[in-house]
C-alpha cells in the first residue's frame, strides 16, 4: 500500500518517503475499511483523519465506500465532511461509481446527501461531475430509476424506443 497521494489538496502535503511505515500501514487499514465498510472507520475520522484522504490513485475514502457499496459509510463519511465530488486520479466521481456497480442505496445517499433537511453539513453529489459522470453512466447501463430520481428522465437514453414523454 502506499501512502496518500500529495496531489489532492485535502491531504497533508507529506510525501510517501517522509512518512513512518506505521503511517502508511494505518493509510492502508483506513482504506480497507473504507473498502469494506468498517464501522471502526467512524471513530478514525471523528478523531482527526480527515475524510476526503485520498490513495495512490486519488480516491477517497468515499470513492471506496461508494464503489464497494457501503450506504452507511458512505453517510457517516457525508455527514463528516467529506465531499462528495472529489474525482479520482481517473476523473471518476463517487457517484459515477455507485451507478455503475448499481448500489442504489449508495446513489441515493449521494445524491440527496445526509442531515441535509436537520441542517446537516453534507451536500448532495454533483450528478455531472467526472466523466464519465453519473448521468453519463446511468445512460450507458440503462439505469433510468437513476434518470428518474435525478429528474432527467427524459433525457436521450442509448437503446430506448419510446422517446421523452410529452407534457
């Protein structure tokens, strides 16, 4: 595993080099529970790590939750700060991710952010951040409950027959 990317602003700045191994070995365990959804991340990031670090490849600990399909970690992450428009290395968003493994808990937890209605501090996902982004996304693997949910339901959809509805 190696260290936290220095090219997100929202790391430390510290190159892989400079940091101890137990650094880059505790780096690794919060990535994999980000992977697996691991409760016992919570308490890592309400004690100081910061919830939009970023891997080698420039994804978050939000990315891997939200490819991977944690819906809970995802909103404990949200509701943390951390931001859900971060794109990785690849140009890939969180939400771009959930649509195309088809975590639709995951979706609508990006999408209508968390505590948002109780003056939460998350905000929703920018649905055409990345590219491809998630709309883009959702159009490729026809998923048009995505489309509906986002209000862009009748937009051009690759395969469709039936056209936009009328009126």
């Amino acid at each position: 595993m190696q260290a936290p990317s220095q090219t997100n602003s929202s790391t430390t700045g510290v190159s892989a080099p400079t940091l101890p191994p137990a650094a880059i070995a505790l780096a690794g365990k919060l990535f994999d529970q980000a992977r697996t959804g691991s409760p016992e991340l919570s308490a890592y990031v309400t004690a100081g790590i910061p919830p939009n670090l970023t891997n080698h490849a420039g994804d978050t600990l939000l990315m891997l939750a939200a490819y991977h399909g944690h819906a809970d970690t995802v909103a404990m992450l949200l509701s943390k700060g951390a931001d859900p428009d971060v794109l990785n290395d690849r140009g890939q968003s969180p939400a771009a991710g959930a649509v195309f493994k088809g975590h639709d808990a995951v979706v609508r937890v990006l999408y209508e952010g968390v505590g948002l209605e109780n003056g939460g501090r998350s905000k929703r996902a920018d649905i055409w951040a990345g590219q491809p982004n998630a709309v883009d996304s959702a159009r490729m693997f026809r998923k048009e409950s995505y489309l509906e949910m986002w209000g862009v339901e009748d937009a051009a959809v690759p395969g469709r027959v039936d056209g936009p509805r009328m009126g």
